[in-house]
C-alpha cells in the first residue's frame, strides 16, 4: 500500500493464492492458520512509515471481503501513521 495524499483513489493490493513478483519482495514465507475456520494468523511484526510494532499477536483476514483485524491499539496506530480518518 502507498500513500500519496489523494483521498478516495485506489489504496493498494492484498494477492490471496498467487505471488505478486511486480509489487513484492521475492521472499515468500509460509505462515500457518492458527484457527481453521477463518484466516487467522500470528502477526510477528508490521511497520507503516515511522510506526513499527513486533510484540506479535494474532490477526485475521477476511478473502470475502476486505476485512484484516488485529489489536485496535495496533489498528488505530497503522491509521493515523496512514493519514486516515474516522468517518
């Protein structure tokens, strides 16, 4: 994802099932589920612009939709690191 200051463009890009060579590192790791009913895994660090954060807790993802949950202590520092604004 990339930040460039306009508002309602298009925000970037999350690959479910295949490898993005064009926007990725080639580095691919494995990171298992730890709950089988939804896309739930351990989260061992993040990092947007001056923010970063590697006490590691569990996250999920949603692929039917455009939902990825954590810690809203980490979320809410992701957003305003972002720019983003509560509406």
């Amino acid at each position: 994802l990339s930040l460039s200051g306009e508002e309602n463009v298009y925000g970037g890009r999350i690959t479910y099932g295949g490898l993005d060579i064009e926007n990725c590192e080639p580095h691919v790791v494995y990171e298992p589920v730890t709950e089988p009913f939804y896309w739930q895994f351990k989260m061992k660090k993040v990092s947007i612009g001056t923010f970063s954060s590697s006490i590691g807790w569990l996250a999920a993802s949603d692929t039917s939709g455009n939902l990825i949950a954590g810690p809203s202590a980490i979320a809410s520092a992701i957003a305003i690191e972002a720019g983003a604004k509560v509406s």
